[in-house]
C-alpha cells in the first residue's frame, strides 16, 4: 500500500514539472521580450554612461642632477659663510610629501586647472561648482602610501578621468604644480636665510666701522699725550738722539748722545711709556709732528665680511622663481592608460541579459498560474 502511494506521488511530481516547463515553453515569446529589453537597456548604459580612465605615477627622492640649480646654491652658501651643508634631496622630498598630504594644495591646484574651467563652465551656483571641485579632489585624486607589509615601496599618485589623454595630462599638470610649489617654498626660505646672514653681516660691519675710528682717536690722543710727555721728560734729561751700536754678532746696545755720558738700556724698555724719552728729543718731536698721519687700518675680519657679504649679495640676485629643478624622480611617470576602469561593458550586458530572463520566467510562471486560477474557477 505504501509503495503505491509514493509511486503515486512520483509520478505527479513528474507531471506537475513537464506542466511547468510547458507553461515556459508557451510564454517563451514573454520570456524573450523581457530578455531583449532588458540587454537593450544593458547596452545602452553600457554605451552612454561616464568612461572612467586612470593615468598614476610613483615617485621617489631626486637625483642630484635634477636639482642641479637650487644644490649649487646651497653649496655656494655654505662655502661662503663656512656651513654645513644639509641633505638638501631628502629634504626636498619630504616637502613634496607633505604638499602631496595637503588638501589645500590639491583645492587650489583644480581651482586653476583646465579640466575644473571646462566642468563648471556652464554651471552658475557655488554650490555646484563646489560640489565637482570635491569630486575632482577627493574622488578623482588618489594617493597610494609605501606599506611594507603590502610590498608598496614608493608612493603612488593617481588620476581618474573621462578620457585617458585627460587622466594623464591632469596629472602631469598636478605634479608640476606640486614641483613648482615645493621649489618656491624653497626658494624663498634660502632667501630668507640668506637675507638674515646679511643684515648680521652688515650690522658687525656697521659696528666696525662705528667703533674703530673711536678706538683710533682715542688711542692716538693717548700717544700724543705719552709722547709729549717724553718730550719734556727728555728736553729736561737732555737727551737729544737715540742710536743703537752693534759690538758683537747678536748683540745690540743703544747708544744716548749726552755729551760725555754713557747709558745702556735694553729695548724692550723702550716700548713702556717710562722709557719713551730715552728715544730723545728728535725721535719723539718726529712721532709727535706725525701721530695724527697714522692711517686707520681695518682688521683682516672686516675685510673678510666685506668679501662675504658681496658674494651673498651677488648669490641673492642669482635666486629667481625661473627653474627647471625637479624635486622628485619619477620610477614610473605618469602614463596613457590602455584600459578603462569602467563601465564593464561585457558584464553589465551579461548581468542585465541574466535578470531580464529571470524576470521573463516570473512573468511566465505568474502568467501561467493566473491562467491556470481562471479556468478552475
């Protein structure tokens, strides 16, 4: 009994599936238009939606040679005022990478760029404007850092457009821009710092030149005051001439003309001033007559300041905005890319083919069962 009842079941599950697929099989026009319609519309927002297209970039720290102007100026700064000159690649570099953080650098850079002028052409509020500003700064911008873990070694600027000479040119254009920022941020703190060395420069100089004519009148009154007192010192001695007699091989005496008298002292006594008037009355008179004809003679500092600040000057006026440096080096520079990011036009008419048949199956199956409701009824 049990095995005619199961057999019984089998067989109506068997007819209840051929029904079902006949019921298909009736609706296969139903089935078909829904699969048409739906990969027709597949196709066309596969044709007409937005291309997407993406230009990168990795960089890393410059070669010499590609900072050439800014580096020989440093080296020149450093040999004039006696530095140590800093790694001036390293530091370069670093500045990029923070410009290439900065969001701000990014906003101002698309305020300028064609591709923004072309996108807001026709758009008259602030709000839409802002809103493609976002997207081209946010979006369409995109930065890779080095990860060591992921084996990302250098950082990896990237770009997305509507069109690949687009993405590409965007992108050199944004690189450029970021050089030209970093080397004038540059420029203008050497600028400065040399701007700083010469105010410092000028003011010791300025103080030299206040200072040392003082020290001079000063120093020449007190000889002529020494001197005239070894004048007197010696017209009341009478003390007329100073000569000096060698006797022997090394050995030297000074000789005093005073009639018969005949006095011997060593030098060095004459440089104390309570010995200048053993020089007599002749030599003293001479210095007295000649001390204000004694020139002012500036140390070998000054003059090394003056040579120092003439080279900063000449090396500021070297300093100008026009530079062909690079303050990075491309290991891969940016490139035209040869395939879309999307649309994924295969798969979009795939996937719309696929759920425009699955829903031609439930119109049928529906369809079917309606009909199947009405002729019992």
């Amino acid at each position: 009994m049990e095995n005619t009842t199961a057999s019984i079941t089998n067989n109506s599950d068997e007819i209840d599936l051929i029904e079902l697929l006949l019921n298909i099989w009736q609706k296969k026009w139903w089935i078909m238009l829904f699969t048409v319609i739906f990969a027709g519309v597949g196709v066309l927002y596969a044709l007409y939606t937005k291309e997407q297209w993406t230009s990168k970039a990795e960089i890393i720290a410059p070669r010499d040679y590609e900072i050439a102007n800014v580096l020989q100026a440093r080296l020149a700064y450093t040999r004039i005022t006696d530095s140590k000159p800093d790694d001036l690649n390293t530091r370069l570099y670093d500045s990029l990478m923070t410009e290439l953080r900065s969001v701000n650098s990014r906003v101002d850079f698309f305020k300028q760029a064609a591709l923004y002028q072309r996108l807001t052409a026709d758009i008259q509020t602030e709000a839409g404007k802002q809103g493609i500003l976002r997207t081209l700064v946010n979006e369409q911008t995109s930065i890779v850092w080095p990860d060591k873990k992921k084996e990302i070694n250098y950082p990896t600027i990237a770009f997305s457009a509507e069109a690949p000479e687009e993405a590409k040119s965007t992108l050199e254009a944004y690189m450029h821009y970021l050089n030209n920022r970093v080397l004038e941020l540059e420029r203008e703190s050497f600028v400065l710092e040399i701007n700083n060395y010469i105010s410092k420069l000028e003011f010791s100089l300025a103080r030299m030149e206040e200072r040392l004519p003082l020290n001079r009148k000063i120093r020449l009154e007190t000889q002529q005051k020494n001197l005239e007192r070894a004048l007197a010192t010696a017209k009341a001695a009478g003390i007329k001439e100073f000569a000096k007699a060698q006797i022997g091989e090394g050995i030297v005496i000074p000789e005093l003309s005073l009639g018969e008298a005949d006095i011997r002292l060593e030098d060095k006594q004459l440089s104390d001033n309570n010995f200048l008037f053993l020089m007599g009355e002749k030599y003293l008179q001479a210095q007295i007559d000649n001390v204000d004809k004694i020139p002012l003679i500036f140390p070998a500092d000054y003059h090394f300041q003056k040579t120092q600040l003439t080279q900063l000057k000449s090396l500021l006026t070297e300093q100008t905005a026009d530079t062909k440096d690079q303050s990075f080096h491309y290991q891969s520079a940016p490139y035209l890319p040869l395939k879309r990011d999307k649309p994924k036009r295969t798969l979009i008419v795939l996937i719309a083919t696929f759920l425009g048949g699955m829903i031609g199956v439930m119109m049928a199956l529906l369809m079917s069962a309606l009909e199947s409701r009405k002729k019992r009824a």
